[in-house]
C-alpha cells in the first residue's frame, strides 16, 4: 500500500451531498427521513454556511395578511420580475410547494415572527403582489441554518466539516461518487455513492466587491459539475445588491439589508443629491433591486459619488427604537466593522455581487443534470429566477428542491442494479491533486484571483460592452495561461493554499462562461445592463447554455401556462408600503 492510500479514508453511502448551507442541508433531511444512507461534506463549518447571512424573508403564498394571495400569483410575480427567463416550471414547483417548505421548517421548530394571534407575520417584498415573505427579525436565513442544523442532528446525518472536493467521480456519463481532501490535515478522502447532489453555492466571489465572504462562492459547484459533463445556464446573470459596505478591504462588499431602505433609508450621493429621483421618481428607494443598483453605478461612474467610490445611505433621521427593533444587524455589523452608529451617521455604500441567478444546468421538475446520477440545487442550480430575483425565493428554492431533489436521489439510488466504477477517473481525480502539490512555479494562486476579480469588475460589472467583454477575455486567456505556473505551499496552518488553486480553477472557469455568455447576451435585460445595447431584444427571451466543448448555445424557454400568463398580463403591481428585494 502507498503512503498515498494510506491518507485516504474511503467511505461509501446511497447519496452525497455537498454544501452544508440550506439547501444541503435540507436535501440531506429528507434523505435521512426517508431511510436513505448520506453523506453532507462542507468546506465551511455548517453553522458558518452561506445561508446564515441571508437577512429579509422567505417567501410562500399563505394568506395569513392577504387572503387572496395564491401560488399563482405568487408564480406571476416571479417569471414577471425574472424578465420572461425563468422556467415556468420550475417556477410552479416553487410557488405550489412554498407552504409545504414553510410548514417543514415550523415542524422542525422554526422560530417565525408571528402576529397577536398566533399566524405567521408576513411583509411585502418589492416586486410582490401581495405580503407573503415570512421573516425572523434581520436574520431568517440564519434562524432556518440553526434549525436545519438541528433537524439533522436529531436525525444523526453524518456531516463531515472542511472537507474540499475538488472532482467528481464519473464514468460514462454515470457519477459513482467524490474525491476530495481535508482543509487542515491534507487526508484525501474517496466517496463512493450512488448519487451526488450539488449544493456549493454559486460564483459571485470571482468579482472584487461581492457579499460572499473571501473563500466562498468561487464557482466549485460549476467547475465540479462542468469537469463531470454537465452545462451551465445562464452565468451571465449575476444579481448586483445595491447595498454592500466598501470599507474595510477584508469586510468590503458586506450587505447592508435592503430593509433598511423598506424602513425608510435615503440614499444620497457624494453632492448630498437624493438621486433616486432621477431613476425611478415613484418608487424612490423602494424600486426593484436591479433598478437601485444601476442607479448607485451611474452616479458613482459619472463622477457623483462619495471620495471612495460609493453612495450613502442614511437611516439617521429614523427613531432610534425603530433602528434597534427592525434593523438590529444593520446597526450591529456597522459597529462592529466600522465602529460607526447608524442611528447618527450615514453608511457608505457601493454595488456588489450577491447571487448567482444562472448556474448548472438542471431539469425543471427535480433538478438533475445532464450526468446520470447527479442533481444540483440552491445557488449552484438554475431555472427559478431568469435576469432578476424576486427577494424572498432564494430561501424557498432550497426548501421546495432541497425535498424533491432528496426524493429523486433516493428513487436514482434505489433503483440502480449495480454502481459502476472507473480506476481512470478515480486516478485522474488523485493526480489532481499530486500535481498540484507538486507545482513550484513562479505564480501566486492569491495574485491570480485578484487578477480575476479585478478583471471581472472592470468589464462585466453592472454595466458591460462589447469592446469591455472582448478585453476581459483577452485579460482571462492571460491569468489562464500563468494559472499553469503556479506554486502550491501548504504550511503548517493546513491545506489553504492547495484549496485556494482549486478555488482559483474554478474562477477561471466560471469567469469565462459569464463572459462568454455576456458578450452573446447583446441586450439588457434585468440585471444585465449593456450599454451597447440598451433595449431588450425579443429574440434573446432564451436561455444561454455554455460549455468548453460547445461555448454558448440558445435554448427557448417553455411556454408560460395561460392562468401564470393572465395574471401577469392583469396586474400592475403597486408598490406603495412595501419593502423592497
């Protein structure tokens, strides 16, 4: 036996699941409750997932505040706002299954804000016909982390902490498990299973400003599911929050909670100018998401904005007790970071990169790709939310597919005769590694992703054109190439630097097919400004696919059922009162 085997711990079960934020966690649930065998590995700490910072709301169409709300309307709403690009399939999926998710968590013991008698409290997001969006306080997302952490502790569901995989085990187009290794102590770890569900999040972190913390989100579930034979939809469409700190560097791109516009936050810019009056005078700072962030990037790109490259907004002339009662985070994380008292002075702000609205290419009805055996959901997927997220849905996907993507891995695996194997890939997922320890080049795996989201930030921001896109391409073909000389250096501090080459690979990756598929995408639509092309074209209403073999391929989009349709057409959604994304 090799000194090599014997750091490698083999472990098989029916179902893997990587990403322990919500949706993996909520996929692995489901599993357990069935009686299935799992495995959920995370490189973060599952009480430190991504899901933990989502602030606003999780929507479903209750009726607990307005009895006439339904999850057609609630479908309208969504395929409206996602600019005619979300499936309208899986957008029913969504909206039917969004009380069963809410009713899942409350049998968990979820901890919902509730009104005097007993129904579960629900405010409008903008955008949102009708209030549907359930909340607790500024923290939903990490009140539902706490208790999906302690559903599958009930349940004993084996979680494995900083573990990093970095291939995909596949064979004829079928998956048969994982490799990866351990962050701190370099044990390589073979998973053998039947079937593998991507829950890793999205892509958002290849730009330099980006509410994705500095590791996360760096395109793995892509580049996993890209190496194994899948495809990507729409990487293009990247979601820019209006509201991410810029100070300081190692917190910059921090979200400031768009409630603190729905409470009545101003946004001003460098010349004191309440600027939103030139974009959207109606709405004002309760305009959509994509509106208030193309805003933010005109006045700071025309030379508007604060000394540092942002605007302010300002929640000061708020009564303090509505501060410290509906913003508790907000004004929590300001003092924390900035030592700054949002009940007396401004925050400084900038557009940064949120949520990955394109992602992995999946089938509308239970979210499997094109790889036997392998499903992707959260982030990682696609399908739900077109050119723009309807705030609130994030939450609901990955309880709705979390349960159903569950289910279809436990039918794959039940119904499988034998599980095939392949001593190639398995050593090509070894090597992966070997040569990367092995590598002693001159380049700094840092330094490239710095280039990366340098690059990226400069020519497929909030706003993008041709010649911009072409010069990114061109600037990425570059760090491609030094991406071959680098050197790998693990410490005594663990594994980091041999993670951060694999997280690199997938930045490179993920950053080609979102300029690939912008420079096809020669329209604006949603969050995809082109400055170039500043009307939506009819011919663009479809999905752009991207792979390395076949680059990026137009895919219509299914028709929009007649009662979706009438809905849409019927309503023109007010937004007085309401909150915003």
């Amino acid at each position: 036996m090799t000194t090599q085997t014997q750091r490698e711990q083999q472990i098989s079960t029916s179902v893997l699941v990587i990403g322990t934020g919500g949706s993996g966690l909520r996929a692995a649930i489901e599993l357990a409750e069935l009686g299935v065998d799992v495995v959920a590995v995370g490189k973060r700490p599952k009480h430190d997932a991504h899901t933990s910072l989502a602030a606003g709301g999780i929507n479903a169409a209750l009726g607990t505040m307005d009895e006439e709300d339904s999850w057609q309307q609630h479908a309208a709403d969504t395929i409206k706002e996602s600019y005619f690009l979300a499936d309208p399939r899986t957008v029913e999926v969504v909206a039917r299954g969004a009380a069963r998710g809410i009713e899942d968590l409350e049998r968990y013991g979820m901890n919902f804000a509730r009104e005097d008698d007993g129904r579960i409290s629900q405010r409008f997001f903008g955008a949102h016909t009708f209030r549907r969006t359930a909340f607790a306080g500024d923290y939903t997302g990490l009140e539902i982390q706490r208790t999906l952490i302690r559903r599958s502790e009930q349940l004993k569901i084996s979680i494995l902490d900083s573990v990093y995989i970095t291939r995909l085990l596949v064979t004829d187009g079928q998956i048969f498990g994982a490799y990866g290794f351990d962050l701190n102590t370099g044990q390589r770890y073979l998973i053998h299973a039947d079937a593998v569900i991507l829950a890793a999040g999205g892509h958002n972190r290849i730009w330099r400003r980006t509410s994705s913390r500095r590791d996360e989100n760096t395109g793995d579930s892509f580049r996993l599911a890209v190496e194994a034979g899948a495809r990507l939809r729409d990487p293009e469409l990247v979601q820019f929050h209006p509201s991410g700190i810029i100070e300081p560097e190692n917190a910059a791109g921090t979200l400031i909670s768009e409630a603190a516009r729905g409470e009545g936050g101003i946004l001003r810019n460098g010349l004191g100018e309440r600027f939103m009056q030139r974009y959207d005078p109606e709405r004002m700072e309760l305009s959509t998401r994509d509106r208030v962030a193309l805003a933010a990037y005109t006045e700071i790109a025309e030379g508007r904005g604060t000394a540092n490259g942002g605007v302010w907004l300002d929640v000061s002339h708020l009564p303090r007790e509505i501060i410290m009662q509906r913003l508790p985070r907000v004004y929590q994380t300001m003092l924390e970071v900035q030592m700054l008292d949002i009940t007396r002075e401004p925050i400084e702000i900038a557009p940064t990169a949120h949520y990955s609205m394109g992602g992995v290419w999946v089938d509308p009805l239970d979210h499997s790709t094109e790889v036997r055996g392998l499903y992707a959901i959260g982030e990682a997927s696609s399908g739900l939310h077109g050119a723009n997220r309807l705030g609130g849905n994030s939450l609901i996907e990955l309880l709705v597919f979390g349960r159903i993507v569950g289910q279809a891995a436990a039918a794959y695996s039940a119904g499988l005769n034998a599980q095939p194997r392949s001593a190639t890939a398995l050593a090509r997922a070894r090597a992966d590694i070997d040569e990367l320890l092995a590598a002693d080049g001159p380049e700094n795996v840092r330094s490239l992703q710095r280039d990366i989201r340098n690059l990226m930030t400069e020519h497929a921001g909030v706003v993008r054109d041709e010649q911009g896109l072409l010069l990114g391409l061109e600037k990425l073909g570059s760090v491609e190439e030094r991406i071959t000389r680098v050197g790998i250096h693990p410490d005594i501090a663990g594994y980091q630097d041999l993670a951060h080459a694999f997280d690199l690979k997938s930045a490179a990756l993920a950053a080609r097919a979102t300029l690939e598929a912008a420079l096809e995408r020669r329209e604006t639509r949603g969050c995809h400004n082109r400055s170039d092309y500043p009307e939506q074209d009819p011919a663009l209403e479809v999905n752009l696919v991207w792979s390395p073999q076949n680059g990026v391929v137009r895919e219509p989009i299914a028709p929009v059922p007649a009662e979706i349709a009438e809905l849409i057409a019927a309503q023109e959604i007010s937004t007085a009162g309401k909150l915003v994304e």
